[in-house]
C-alpha cells in the first residue's frame, strides 16, 4: 500500500490528503544525498588520517624491516671498519717495515671520492640520512680494501725478492708453547720483580722448568755466547742480518758457540734460572736497528690467527715482570 500522507483542515474541519510536488521531492531527495556524502567524506578522512589499510599497514612492516636491515648493515660494516684499521696498522707497523717499504699515509687509504655530491640520488628516499650513511661507509670500505690489496700486492713481489730474509727474520716462538701456558708476561710497561718500580719490559718472558728446549727463531749466526750473575744471566745472541739480532736470557746451558751458523728451529740451549731472575724462565728480546721491539709482532710461522689473538691477550696483561 503507498504511503500517503493526511493533515487535518480547520477550516473545513476535514482530513485532507498531503499532495508533495516533484520538486520538493527532488530537494529531498538531493538533501540525503548531499548528508550522506558530507557524512561519507567525514568518514573516510578520520578512517584516511587515522586508521591504515591493509596494503598501508603492509608497506609500513616493508619499511620498518628495511630500517632494521639497515641499521644492521650499518653496525656490520663499523665493525668490518675496526677490524680493517688493524690490517692496515699491523700492514704499516709490521710487514711493511719488516720489508723496508715506506707506510702507506692515512691521507692515501682514508682518501674520498671528492668531486659532486654522489649521494643526490638517495636523498629522495625514505631514511634517506641512513641510506647515505651506510652508502658511504660501504664506498669507503671498498676503496680502502682496493689501497690494502695494492700493499699487499706489493709486500708480495718484496717477500718473493726476499727469500732469504724471510728466513732469517725471527718468526717462531724460542720455546715449545703451542697450548700458550707460558707466556708469562709480555713488552711493555710492567713492575719489576725485585725493585717493585714501573719499568720498560722489552720482551716477553716464557716461563718452563730448568732444562726445557731453547730454539732459534730465525737463521743467522752466534755473535755472543755469556755467562753472567747479574741481569740477563747466561745469556745468547743471535744476529740474523737485515738489522735483526734476539737476546735469550737467563740459560742454564748453551749449545752454542761465538761465530756458529744456526738455522730456524735450532737448538741453542736451556732454560734457566740465571741472573736478575725470580723463577725459572726465558727472556726473550727482538731487536730492530738497535732498538727493541714487541716479539709478539713476529710469531707469524708459529701461530694461527686464533693463537696469536690468545697470544696478544696474555702477552699485553699489566702485572709483575720475572726479570
């Protein structure tokens, strides 16, 4: 049944049917739908500003994993940076001064690529700050691996013109110490055992009971054969040419004589316990041109990479010295 509509007359007292126009229809028709799309547009902007879409709250889990990848990109490459920074140092430090070639100046291996910003580009992204940063260090890496490689390259070509320096240069432990129970205590500032002051330890003290093996570290001749009550004790010298020479202290029995060619590996003598010492051990010195240096740098043909990371651990631990 239509719905149709009465309303009653006063004046004739009389209930009479409500006839609506079309255009009053059409107003009320176009009334509901302009509510409804006001109504509609306030929805869908509170639902826009406030509230994700599937494929949104998609793209933000996207996002928020390629930041984490990042950022741990990031934290690798800073460690590959440090661990990089040693190579180069123990490149200058010790392979290249062992092979008489100039360091390579920090000018040269941390030099950049200069010129335009080559990173425009990227500024457009989302994380655009962390995207550079990581950009750039990854760029740096690279052309600092490409400067290391050249040194080693050219380390190489020295170490093949130098056969017989190799052989020479002091590059075994002077004692049996493959499980590293004896180092006792290594170059640097310790306190002396007797005096109880600060002093410079210019070796490495390897202690073992009296009698145990002493080697050569390196091929070259016997310059000094001493028997001595004070400081070193009984002690051996060994000149391998090159500017090397290394000390044995503290003997109990040589091997050896003044002028006598020994090669890596050969016997000199035995531990003791002779001289300025408080137990029986070994003192052990690397001498380049004159001047001491740290023999931990040199046990290259003796230990792996793991030992001599154990090695360096033990050896640069402050504390008493035994000589």
């Amino acid at each position: 049944m239509p719905n149709v509509k009465y309303h009653f007359n006063t004046a004739t007292l009389k209930y009479e049917r409500v006839i609506v126009s079309w255009k009053k229809r059409l107003f009320r028709l176009l009334g509901w739908l302009a509510t409804a799309v006001v109504f509609g547009a306030i929805i869908m902007l509170i639902a826009y500003n406030f509230f994700d879409s599937p494929k949104e709250k998609r793209l933000k889990r996207q996002l928020e994993e390629t930041t984490y990848q990042l950022e741990l990109l990031k934290q690798r490459s800073d460690q590959v940076s440090e661990v990089l920074k040693d190579i180069q140092e123990r490149d200058n430090t010790i392979y290249r001064v062992i092979f008489e070639a100039e360091p390579i100046p920090v000018s040269i291996r941390e030099a950049g690529y200069g010129g335009v910003d080559r990173y425009n580009k990227l500024r457009d992204y989302y994380n655009a700050d962390l995207i550079v940063d990581v950009t750039k260090k990854v760029d740096q890496l690279s052309k600092q691996l490409y400067v290391q490689s050249k040194s080693y390259d050219e380390v190489w070509q020295l170490v093949k013109n130098k056969a017989n320096m190799l052989s020479s240069i002091p590059a075994i432990q002077p004692v049996s110490n493959k499980d590293m129970t004896r180092v006792a205590s290594g170059y640097g500032w310790r306190i002396h055992p007797i005096y109880k002051t600060e002093k410079l330890h210019t070796g490495m003290d390897f202690t073992a009971p009296v009698g145990t093996e002493i080697y050569a570290t390196g091929n070259g001749t016997v310059v000094k054969v001493e028997k001595d009550g004070r400081g070193y004790g009984n002690n051996v010298i060994i000149n391998h040419g090159y500017g090397y020479q290394t000390l044995y202290g503290h003997m109990s029995k040589f091997s050896v004589r003044p002028g006598q060619k020994v090669k890596r590996g050969d016997l000199i003598g035995s531990v003791g316990n002779t001289g300025t010492s408080t137990g029986p051990h070994l003192h052990y010195e690397v001498h380049k041109n004159g001047n001491p240096v740290n023999p931990v740098n040199f046990y290259y043909n003796d230990l792996s990479p793991e030992e001599y990371a154990r090695m360096l651990e033990i050896s640069s631990q402050a504390g008493q010295a035994f000589d």
